[in-house]
C-alpha cells in the first residue's frame, strides 16, 4: 500500500467499523481495522487563528482588555500561534503615532496598536507570525515595522514572513506580469538582509503561497536552513453557487498532492511547514455553507487530515477579511458591536483541540469510507482518544475493537440540529458561554469489554472517545 492511500485510510486506532446503515439494514457491512505504531507527534501549538493585517488596527480587538475574546482563544488552547498577515498585509503601513485605520487597501497600525496586540499574545499565552509589507513598502519600512512588532510580542514571536501569497503579486498588481519565484527570492533576501542587519537573529517563514506549491519546495533548498517555518494556505476554492455543504464535505482531489509535496520538502530541510491561512472558501466564505454545523465538521476532519501528513500546525482565519466585512467562515463571530461569539466552525477547532493531542497513531481502514472518519492519539500518560466523524446523511453503528485493556470509554458529541444549522451546535451537550468559555455538560459512559465495544453516530455528527 502505498502512503497516500495509507494516510487517506487513516483511522482508529484498532477499531472495527461498521459502514452506514439505514433502519432496514440490521447487518450492517463489518470495516477492519489494524493498529500500528505512531505516525507522528501532534506540535502542542498546532492549532492557530489567522488575521488580516487590518484586524490589529480595530481598536480594542485584539486586546488583553477584550476578556470575551481573550477567552475564546484560552478556550481553544493553552498554546498556539496567532498569524497576522492576509491581503491588507501588502498594502498596510506602521507609523508610531500615525492614527489606526483598518481598511482594504489602507491599513495603518501604530504602537498603541501593537501595544494592544501584546498585551493579547501575553494573556492568551499564543505566538505570533507576522507578514511584513512586500507588496507596497521599502525595506526601510519593513525594518521599522519588525522593531515595533518584535519589541511587543518579545518571546512570542514566531516569525515573520515576507509578503503575503506572492505568487499572486503580479494578479494584485504589487508586480509586474511574469513576476516568478526567481524574482521573489531576490526580494525575500534583500528585505532579510536589511532586517537582519537591524534585528540580528530574528526568525523568519515562508514562502506563503496562495497555490504554487512548487515554490515550497524550491524555497526548502534555497532557504531551509535559515527559517523556522515553510508556509502555505489554503482554501477549498473561491466562493461561488457551487460552493455547496455537499463540495465542503466532499473529497478535495488537489488536497492530497498538495500534502505530500508540503510533507516532502519539510523532510528535504528538516523544517516543519505551517498551513498558516485556511478556511472553507475564499473570499470571505459562502453563507448557509461556510457558517453551518458542516463547517464544523470539515474542520475537524482537515486537522486531522493535515496532522496525519505530518503538518506542524493551521492557521483558521477569522474575522474581517480583505474585503473589509466579516466573513462567513469566521469560527468566531464578531458583530462589530464589540460583541463576540463562537460559530459553528468554532466547535470544530474546539474538538481537535480536545481530542488532538499526543502521539497520532498509524491505522489501516478497509474498505475506505469517504462519509465516516476516524482519528486516534495517545497521550503522553498513555491515554487512548478516538475521534469519529460521520459526514454522511445516514447514521452508522461502529464497532470498535481498541486492543485496549479500559472497561470504559467516556464519549462526548458533536452535534447540530441539522447539517445546515447555523445555531445550536454543541460540543459534549454544551455552547460557548456568553464569556467565552466551555465545559462539557453532557457524557455518556460506554462498556469497553476485552476491548470492544459499539457506538451508534448519527448522520453529520462526530464524537470523541476517552479510554478510562
């Protein structure tokens, strides 16, 4: 078997499924599964929120005084990585005392700003990348800008990237027609000298291609040795009628092949790579799409999906987007009223957050079932989690066979009232708190005998199994 189609099959760990069964069907069609040893450890910052440059100058936003969103970052972990950047990036300023504006194509931070922002990075206890202007800006600007951000976000700086997609620089225009990795590389090392001349040591990322895979690659040998981080996005495809619940859940035929050549090049370094901006679909997602309990669901399943291909970590992006409205994808919802709240994309981070962590172990599922998902991790006290994904419209009886010698498994759900609800979505039978904060209020304890058991999933639902 060769390793896509090994990692496209990856599982539970030890679990014997049961393919999607309707009322009719009392023997439902056995699925075997097989345990290996560990695939790979699973980074403790791998989850991240994504930013457009012109979110840090929205006052009070990302701020240690904004509890509510402070919060619902704490919520989705302990670690992770904070990525400003986004289109505004190239086309935004930093002045000291300039007056903040957040705009498309005018964005200006400040200190206060800046200042702001880590008081944000402090109490949330996240890091920060931050892509400096390439688009419209000199390397004296960029220097300028890499002082003040460094000197805020001191030992939560990740790195910085230079320019924002651009491989997309000749279609914005910061460019002329033809403009090719060869030309980027020259602009990347001129800005890195003039930084490094200044700020000696600083880390930097990148290339942050929109889709030019290849530029990852060549961007391992040409600068491997000097970044922290090979960086990439993704979206499903720019939004549009065809941007349906069905599209979203579907298989994504450019996904795998992307993976393996990320995979590939992070090897060829020895340099993680960061899939640092992500979401549904661009262009500020698609309403009834983006913003459903099925964006929950394929988040979870691209986690996992990202982390068994060895990725070091996501970036969702949320909030106001290049357009300057905010998205429909947004995991956290912003009524520019200052007030915040988790959306359905949102629980989805959360149960990855829950479930992904550890070692994720290497499983072989057959036949392959494109609608159920299973993932498995074991934690450092050896703790076995199963998470279980059912993207169909049918419910399934899963019969697992865990090897494990627990007599019970906990089990909290994922679950909405329809695949399209856009309220209402729970994880372990509770929402986020108007404060931003979640605990689960509804558990099931299941039987685990010599280590078996089944577990009922209803259509579009998921579920996370704790080995006691």
């Amino acid at each position: 078997m060769n390793r896509r189609d090994f990692i496209a099959r990856s599982a539970l760990a030890g679990v014997a499924l049961a393919a999607p069964t309707t009322f009719a069907d009392t023997s439902p069609a056995q699925v075997s599964v097989r345990i290996g040893p560990p695939l790979f450890t699973i980074a403790s910052d791998f989850p991240g929120l994504g930013y457009e440059i012109s979110s840090v100058a929205r006052s009070g936003l990302l701020g240690l005084a904004n509890s509510t969103y402070v919060e619902l970052v704490r919520t989705l972990g302990r670690e992770g990585v904070v990525r400003v950047g986004g289109n505004t990036a190239d086309y935004a300023r930093y002045m000291a005392t300039a007056k903040p504006v957040s705009s498309p194509y005018g964005t200006m931070v400040n200190d206060r700003a800046l200042k702001e922002l880590g008081g944000f990075l402090e109490a949330t206890g996240w890091k920060l990348i931050w892509a400096l202007n390439l688009g419209s800006a000199t390397e004296e600007d960029a220097v300028a800008e890499a002082k003040a951000v460094s000197a805020v976000a001191q030992n939560r700086l990740l790195a910085f990237e230079i320019g924002n997609e651009p491989d997309l620089f000749s279609h914005e225009k910061h460019r002329p027609p033809g403009y090719g990795y060869e030309q980027w590389l020259a602009d990347y090392r001129r800005y890195k000298t003039a930084l490094r001349a200044q700020l000696p040591g600083i880390p930097f990322a990148g290339p942050d291609v929109a889709g030019k895979t290849e530029w990852v690659s060549r961007f391992a040998v040409d600068e491997g040795k000097d970044i922290v981080l090979l960086t990439h996005h993704y979206y499903r495809e720019g939004q549009n009628p065809g941007s349906t619940i069905a599209k979203l859940l579907g298989v994504d035929p450019k996904l795998q092949p992307q993976l393996d050549q990320l995979h590939a090049a992070s090897q060829r370094c020895g340099v993680p790579y960061r899939i640092c901006e992500v979401n549904s679909f661009s262009g500020g997602g698609r309403p009834g799409v983006s913003d459903t309990m099925a964006s929950a669901l394929w988040v979870l399943d691209y986690m996992f999906t990202l982390a068994t291909n060895n990725c070091g970590g996501v970036n969702i992006e949320t909030g106001v987007n290049q357009l300057g409205f905010i998205s429909s994808y947004s995991p956290i919802g912003d009524d520019e009223q200052g007030h915040y709240s988790a959306k359905p994309e949102y629980y989805g981070v959360l149960a990855f957050s829950v479930a992904g962590r550890g070692e994720l172990l290497q499983t072989e599922v057959g036949p392959t079932l494109t609608e159920i998902k299973a993932y498995a991790t074991r934690s450092k006290d050896s703790a076995l989690t199963i998470t279980l994904i059912n993207k169909g419209a049918t419910g399934a009886i899963l019969r697992l066979d865990t090897k494990s010698s627990s007599r019970q498994a906990s089990v909290i759900r994922l679950e909405g009232p329809a695949v399209d609800a856009r309220t209402e979505v729970t994880l372990g039978g509770a929402e986020i708190t108007a404060a931003g904060a979640w605990k689960a209020s509804k558990q099931e304890v299941l039987p685990v005998s010599s280590g078996q058991l089944s577990i009922p999933l209803a259509a579009t639902s998921a579920a996370i199994l704790n080995f006691l």
